[in-house]
C-alpha cells in the first residue's frame, strides 16, 4: 500500500527519519572541514616559493581541468545550458573569486590572524541571509551553536589583540566582503541549485571562479614556476587535488544534504585543524589557547549538527 502523507493545517508532516540529522551530510562537511584546514600548512610552505593569488588562481584552474576531465571520462555532460550562464557565473564569483580572491587581497592590509577572524564571521551572514532566503528559523541552540563557533575563533586567533585602524580598513572590507558574498553564494546555491550534475557544476565554478585571479596575479606579482621546488610542486599538486577537487565536491554535497547555517558553522573547525596541521607539520606552537579554542568550536559544531 502506498504511503500516506498526513497533513495538519496544511503543512505536510515528514516522517521521523527525515528529522534526524543528516551523517552523510555531516561526513561529507567534516571532510571538507579537514581537507581545507590540512592545507594550511601545505599553503603556508607553497607561498614561501610562490605569490599567494598566483597559487590559488593556477592551482584552480588546474583542479577545474582535473575535474572535467574525470566528467568526460565517466561520461557526464559538460554543457551549461543557456538559461543558467548566469546563474552559474555569480555562483563562481560568489563561491569561489570572492572567498579565495578578496581573502588572499586583504592580506595585503591585515596580518593572517586577523584575517582570520574577519573572515570566518561567515556563519554569521549565512545565518542573517539563510532566515528569509531559505527559511531557516535561528532557533537557541543554533544561536548557542553560532557563538561557541566563532567565540572559538576569536579565542584561536586572539581577538582581543585585535586593532583595526584607518590602514586597515581596505584590507577588513575585502575580508568581510568576501566572507559576506560566500555566505550569500551558500544561501543561493542552497535556494536555487544548478541542473548540472555535480562534478560538472563543480568544474566550472572552480574555473570560472579562477579565471580573474590570473590577471590579478599578473598585475600585482611576479610569479616564478620555473624557479619552484620539487617539494613545491608537490604542495601545489596536492592544494589542487584535495582542497580544490575533492573538497569542494564534498563542500556542495554536504550542502545539498544539510541546512546552509549548518554547513557553515562546520566550516569552522577548518582554522582549527589549520592550526593543529601546522603544529604537527611545521612544529608550530600549539598550547593551552589552541586546544581551548579546538574543544569550543568543536562544541558549536556538534550542537549545530544535533539542532
């Protein structure tokens, strides 16, 4: 017998298992979490060789090609169609050149740990735009969730140290400019998905997303491929393989899988693994802050999954 749907004042109830979290979702958001954090330290020896807009925008387009070659090889169609140019034109720009392009820019303002905490406010715009976008109510415990999330990156990256001035700001507008566009490109991708199957949709924004940091690249630095290391190129392979490729695959799988404040707050534990890669990695110091700043932002994580 067919099921029946069971309505109350007009509103379809779901069943119970569809109330419960989603694990897939939260696996695939743990991994992209991971994944970005693991290359904190991978990025951090790359840019001793190689300008940070060049490594990002070549290593981009090089995961871009990687991808549409594995959708040609398994035969998934490449082709956009027309209606949606556009649509995926502003998906590239706000998910990928804003979050990688205007963060690598107000580098050139703002120390790292600054940057850092400017930028990873994201779940707060996520939640703000998700409320009338995606009608996801910010209940108490995903407002709890959201402030042991970026409480624990303010703890990580010392807010208190914090002093913007007037020579700042250029480099505070493009990290909050960044970290509000991704926030409205996770609400958009969340409220009007693209058709195209995902590795294809993943391709192109990763390309397109790219594209205008060759140009910016070009203008503002002076990189030099020919005089990278092995060691290197073994760091650009694996940012443009695993963070780029893999991850954001699994970045807007999750996000088909959970609910957009959700998946943001998650992408907080991202600095945190940050940080310990580059402890166990690079020997950096990892201390009574760190692993405090671990424990809250894996609070409002776990909080935020369970809510």
């Amino acid at each position: 017998m067919p099921a029946r749907n069971h309505a109350i004042g007009g509103i379809m109830r779901r069943p119970h298992s569809e109330q419960r979290p989603d694990l897939s979702g939260v696996s695939l958001l743990l991994l992209t979490a991971a994944g970005w954090g693991a290359n904190w330290p991978a990025l951090k020896t790359l840019l001793q060789e190689l300008p940070p807009l060049a490594a990002r925008g070549w290593s981009g387009l090089a995961a871009a090609l990687i991808l549409a070659s594995m959708a040609g090889a398994t035969g998934v169609p490449l082709a956009v169609p027309r209606r949606e140019w556009g649509r995926l034109l502003l998906a590239a720009f706000l998910n990928v050149t804003a979050w990688m392009g205007f963060a690598t820019l107000a580098l050139w303002w703002l120390p790292a740990g600054e940057g850092a905490i400017l930028a990873y406010t994201m779940p707060v715009w996520t939640a703000l735009f998700a409320w009338p976008l995606l009608g996801e109510t910010p209940g108490p415990l995903r407002i709890i969730a959201l402030l042991c999330g970026v409480g624990g990156i303010a703890l990580l990256f010392g807010a208190e140290e914090m002093q913007l001035g007037l020579a700042k700001l250029p480099g505070a507008a493009f990290m909050l400019g960044g970290s509000m566009l991704f926030a409205l490109g996770t609400v958009m991708t969340k409220r009007w998905p693209l058709s195209l199957p995902p590795v294809a949709a993943t391709a192109w924004q990763i390309g397109l997303g790219c594209v205008p940091l060759i140009p910016l690249s070009l203008l503002l630095e002076e990189p030099d491929f020919a005089a990278l290391s092995p060691e290197g190129w073994g760091f650009f392979a694996y940012m443009t393989v695993f963070p780029l490729c893999i991850c954001y695959l699994a970045w807007f799988a999750a996000l088909r899988r959970l609910p957009a404040s959700v998946a943001t707050i998650g992408t907080l534990l991202a600095p945190v693994v940050g940080v310990l890669s580059a402890s166990a990695f690079l020997g950096e110091q990892l201390g009574v802050r760190e692993i405090g700043a671990l424990g809250v932002t894996l609070l409002g994580v776990l909080l935020a999954a369970r809510g």
